[in-house]
C-alpha cells in the first residue's frame, strides 16, 4: 500500500511529521533578507531605517497556513492595508486581520498582521508575497523602499517556502551551524569551527584571548601586529592570551594601548620626539615642543624695505631668524619705510615730524589710565594740564567761587568770581545739574536777570567764573571748555556776549589780553562785533560771527543757543610773531568756526588769568531778561601738547572732540587719563596727539568700552 501512494503525498505526510514533532508551533520560512540581492522591479523586504536592516516583511509556515507580520512596530511606519500573493500566474488581494473595517482608512500603523491558508500544492513549492510600507522620516514619507535614497517606490517582496528535513545543528545558537557547504540541511552559511562556542564563527570580531574567533585559521591576529609587546588599542584583551605581555592587564574585555600597532617603537612606553607624532600614546602630538623637527616659518615683516627671514625648528625649539631685512630709522619725506611700519614718515608743514601712534594699551573705559607708544610726541615739562576740571565732584546748587576780590591777586590756582558789575538779580556760579550735556551730571551754571528799571546804570550783566592761575605765560597758553547759552533777545536788542577772556593777573583790562566777544547794537556804531578801537594794542579781540549770537537774530534761533559746543583757543606770546586760533564746534549741527590772528600778542607782561562767560545788556536792554550760560569740561594749560579723541580719522575734519588728562610723558610714550566727555559707550572714535608746535598726528582707533 505504501507503493501506491504518491510522491506528493508522501512529501505532505513527512512535512506534516515535522510540524508534528518540532518543539515549535511554526518556523520561519521567509527567502529574503539583507543577504540576498533584491529581484528587480520590486522594493526590499527589510527596513533601510533600521540598525542591521530589520526584516519588516516576515512570514511564518505551519502545519495549515501562512503567517503574515509587515512592519517592526515603529510610531513613524505605516502599512497599506491591502497586499497580494502571486497565486495562479497572477496577483490575488488579501487584507491585513488587523485592519480598519472602515473604508476610509487604508492604513496600518506600526505593524499587519494576517494569516492565509496555503493549497498543498503551495506548500510544495517557492511562493511569492508584496505589500507595502511607509516610513517617515522626520522631514517626509519615504515608501516601498528599494535602497536607502527611495527615490522610487516599489511593492515589497518576500518569497517563502516551507521548510524540509534538517539533520545541520547550530549548537551555541551563533546563527552558523556545524554543516559544511553543500550537505543535507546545511543553511548556506560556512561552518562553524567551534559550533559550542557563540562567540566563534565566520567573521566574528577577533578578541585577544588565545582562540581563532572568526574561524579564518588564524589566533589572536590583529593584537600585537608590530611585535612591540603591547596590544592595539582597538582590541579587546582577555587573561588566557599569550600576547601584549607588556600591556598592563585590569580584567577581561580591557582595550589595548598601542595607539598605532604597525609601528613597533610608538607604544605607551616610548620617548616622545617632536615629529608630529604622539610616539608615547598619551594623546598628546609633541608635547612640550615649540615645533617639529626641520619645519621651518617666515620671521620677521614683508613691510616696507623690510624682507622675511626663515626660522628652522631644531630640537623642538625655533631656531634665529636668518635671511631678512630688518627696520631702521625712519627719515621723513624721501616716500621711504625705513621702519617698516606701513608708511613713509610726513614730516609737517614746518619741517618738524609729525607725531606717530602705534599702540594703545588698557581698558578704554571712562576715568582708566591708558598708555600709547609710539614716537615724536617730543616734550612735556609737566605732564599734567595746569587745570582740568569737569565739576562732577561738586553739590548740586553749591557755590563754587563767591565774591574773591578778583583783581587783587587774592587766589592762585583757584576759582573766583569778577563782580564789578553784577547786579541786584545776578547770582554767584554755582554747581548745577540743569541743561547737562549728555556723560555729566554736573555743570557750571551761570544766571542772572537784568532789570534795567532798578538802576539803569549797573543793572546790566551777569557773573563770571574766573580762574586765577598758578603761573606766568609768556609763550604758549592753551584752554579748551564747553559752553551752552540758554536765553533769548529779541532782534533790536543791544547786547555783549564775552565768552572768554586771558589777561593779567590783576583782574579785568589788564594788558596784554585776548577777547572772544559778541556786541550787538543797534545804535548803527557798533554792530555785531567788537571794535578793535576799543582797546590798546597789543590785546587781541577775535570778533564771533552774529550766528553764534546768544539771542534769535531776525527771529531765528541762532546755532549756539541752547546747545553745547566746544570752544578751544591756543595762543603763542610774541612781540612781533604771535598768534592766537579759536575753534568752535557744535556736535549737535556740526557747526565749526574758526578765526586765527597773526601779530603782536605780548610786548611786556604775562597771560594768567582765564575769565569765562559775561553777558552784559547795557544799551536799551529789556526789563526781566533771564540769562543762563553753562560751562564744562574747562582744560587750561601753558603748553600745547595735549591728547585728544574726535569722531574723524582727519583731525581737522572733527565736528565733536573732547580732551584727555595727560599722566605722564615722553617723546615715545603718553599715559592719560580716559574721558569720553559726551561720547557714547560703543563710539568708535580716534585719538590724536599734539605735540607742543601744534603739529597733529594721524587718528589712531579706539573704541569706548
């Protein structure tokens, strides 16, 4: 009887003998995964996205049907619904059991399953399944994937077949059995040389520990290629190997610390030589080397008659430098850089040097001490200013000079208070917080108001605010203050404004003198200006254009009232060649002026006492006029070396520049004391030097902190 029965059924009965008897209930029995080529026209059956590509289309055979999982259960995958099974000679549709039965919603999230039962003819043969997978990656979808660019989507493969008698074992479950290629059963792999021992198998990692790990003939291969008797650093060493006797053991699974096994004298061990190598493994290239051995640099500059040198590393450290042009002393005017600082040396309009900037050292914050080199600053018998005062030290509202008898020489280095002709609404200078400029929260305030009806002949002008200086000048005499006027006068109104004045010391109309004055009148004598007739050589009257008026001339305001400017007058004392120059600039519109006088300045006598402000409304004035004129920032000084900082690289080109307090000085180097004035934190600006000739050096950079 069993003669009869055919070669079919005789395959069912022993299939359905190996279900019976296997500890299993089912086995896998897919065809397809990362290992095996891709038929064409159809997307992988595993997933790109995965660690080891994961096989996302996964079947199952047992004894009566086919077991379906497509997916790995990852939030971020979605499976069609829907899938095929070539049945026939064509594709027959399935649906997933764990689909929705709503027909709106075609999609499986994470992971179908399903089941299809198999015809015994099926289960005889090779059978082929798609379906189809989206998985998304963060940014877009990317479905029926082929490789791991998924430009195209493809249904996904997967062949199956159930399986037949085995007599291959795979003892240590390593995934390689003790079969050799081509027995009954053997699974395709190559054998396994040690099938009790998981770790031992065809390409397994080589560790170090006495055994052929990845079944190639060899052992321990890899540890210590270089013979040095240390193991490499990218290998795992464990107690029973026989090398790397010179690597410390701590316990097994411990790396090696030969950071390069091919050389045999880089090791832990070795001496470090400044070769661009770590030789001793510390993870350190050449420590404690300025350099490697025979590399050579460029030394010195490539500026002006200047060449580079070379520099050559021996025993780690930079040799001399060899080979160049070094600088020289620069001459001025022959277009020749001789000191290799970028530029020729200008000499100035007298044939002196100008002064030259190359460093600025410290903290460019208000009130630091900063230090500048550079050369030709020339000489500064007393460094500091004879006064420099921006009144921030005061009371608000105090005093700061009463009635001091000016004239009588009461003072020295002090301030006074010229009151001749005050009157009964006039009040002392005093320390105020009114109107102040932007960076101050102090000024000098100077107010009064004339009321002509009282007493006609002495009612008319305010106070001044006097210095009585600590020194004769003869030579040279420099002063720089900033001034606001705040009041106004109608356009017929006579009036004087005296904004500075540098006389003896022995009070007002001392000879010699200078005046910065403004007279208005208009009794058709004397009209927007001082008449030099009015005093006797050799005084110096530098009239102020009626713009910068202290009322609104023809209605209009004028430029200065009611703004800051600057004023700075320098002055040389002479007989015959004297001269005085006066600069006014107005940040707020850019406004400068200027007047310069060459002539006779002193014939006999001295400068010493510097008056600032009075405003005097002696013809026709108006009743209640109320004046107000604010002073800061007062620089004096009998020398015109100074520093000063400005908002435009050309000295000249400055419309706002405020002056800085020298420390110390010598030809080759300044310290001064840093005040940004009313300049803004963030400003970048330039710092000039003047020498004691007035010649000025190029801007050099310098940014407020």
């Amino acid at each position: 009887m069993i003669a009869n029965i055919s070669k079919t059924k005789l395959k069912l009965f022993i299939i359905s003998l190996l279900f019976l008897f296997s500890p299993e209930i089912s086995q896998a029995c897919s065809q397809l995964d990362s290992t095996k080529a891709i038929p064409a026209g159809f997307g992988a059956a595993y997933d790109f996205t995965t660690p080891g590509y994961q096989l996302s289309v996964k079947t199952t055979c047992d004894v009566s049907s086919l077991g379906l999982e497509v997916g790995n259960g990852l939030e971020s995958q979605l499976i069609y619904k829907y899938g095929y099974i070539y049945r026939n000679g064509a594709w027959e549709k399935f649906t997933f059991s764990n689909a929705s039965s709503d027909a709106t919603n075609v999609w499986i999230k994470s992971k179908a399953t399903g089941s299809i039962v198999l015809s015994t003819e099926e289960k005889l043969n090779t059978n082929y399944i798609v379906a189809y997978i989206c998985n998304w990656t963060g940014t877009k979808w990317k479905c029926g994937c082929r490789d791991n660019v998924c430009a195209t989507s493809f249904w996904q493969l997967q062949i199956f077949k159930y399986p037949t008698a085995n007599t291959c074992v795979d003892n240590d479950k390593d995934g390689f059995d003790n079969c050799a290629s081509g027995q009954s059963g053997d699974d395709g792999k190559a054998i396994d040389c040690d099938d009790n021992n998981k770790n031992v198998y065809l390409n397994a990692i080589e560790t170090c520990d006495a055994v052929d790990n990845n079944c190639n003939g060899q052992i321990d291969e890899g540890c210590d290629s270089d013979r040095d008797g240390y193991c490499n650093k990218t290998m795992k060493i464990y107690k029973n190997t026989l090398m790397c006797q010179k690597t410390i053991f701590t316990g097994n699974g411990m790396s090696g610390n030969d950071c390069n096994d091919s050389n045999l004298n880089i090791h832990p061990d070795a001496t470090e030589v400044c070769d661009g190598i770590d030789n001793n493994c510390n993870g350190v290239v050449d420590e404690n080397c300025a350099c490697t051995n025979g590399a050579t640099k460029s030394c010195g500059s490539n500026i002006g008659v200047c060449k580079y040198g070379t520099q050559t590393c021996v025993n780690g450290t930079w040799g001399t430098c060899v080979g160049g042009v070094n600088p020289t002393t620069e001459i001025c005017g022959n277009n020749i850089d001789e000191d290799c600082n970028g530029s020729d040396l200008v000499c100035s309009p007298g044939g002196g040097i100008i002064p030259q900037i190359t460093t600025i050292s410290g903290d460019s914050k208000d009130g630091n001490i900063l230090s500048l080199a550079g050369n030709n600053f020339g000489s500064k018998i007393i460094s500091s200013p004879m006064k420099f005062e921006n009144f921030e030290n005061g009371v608000d509202g105090q005093i700061i000079a009463g009635d001091n008898a000016f004239g009588s020489k009461s003072c020295d280095d002090c301030w006074s208070d010229y009151s001749a002709l005050k009157n009964s609404g006039t009040e002392d200078p005093k320390y105020s917080s009114i109107n102040n400029r932007p960076g101050s929260k102090l000024n000098v305030r100077e107010h009064y108001v004339i009321n002509h009806t009282i007493n006609p002949t002495t009612d008319f002008s305010d106070s001044t605010l006097v210095y009585e200086g600590k020194r004769d000048i003869t030579d040279k005499v420099y002063t720089s203050f900033w001034i606001r006027w705040d009041w106004g006068v109608s356009a017929d109104t006579a009036y004087q404004f005296k904004m500075l004045r540098i006389g003896v010391h022995d009070g007002f109309g001392g000879w010699p003198g200078i005046f910065c004055n403004n007279w208005h009148q208009t009794d058709g004598i004397h009209v927007d200006n001082y008449s030099v007739g009015l005093y006797t050589a050799p005084n110096v009257i530098m009239d102020l254009p009626k713009d910068l008026a202290v009322g609104p001339e023809g209605g209009n305001p004028p430029t200065g009232n009611r703004q800051w400017g600057q004023v700075q007058v320098w002055a040389k004392g002479d007989a015959v060649n004297g001269e005085v120059h006066l600069r006014y600039l107005n940040p707020s519109d850019n406004t400068v002026v200027t007047r310069d006088w060459k002539g006779p300045t002193i014939t006999s006598g001295s400068w010493r006492d510097f008056i600032f402000g009075q405003t005097m409304a002696n013809v026709e004035p108006p009743n209640n006029l109320d004046v107000n004129q604010f002073f800061d920032d007062i620089y004096i000084d009998d020398s015109w070396s100074r520093v000063e900082i400005g908002n435009n690289q050309n000295y000249n080109n400055c419309t706002h520049r405020e002056m800085q307090i020298p420390q110390a000085w010598t030809n080759n180097s300044i310290n001064f004391k840093f005040n940004k004035g009313s300049f803004n934190v963030g400003d970048n600006l330039y710092l000039f030097v003047i020498d004691g000739n007035g010649v000025v050096s190029q801007g050099y950079p310098i940014t407020i902190n």
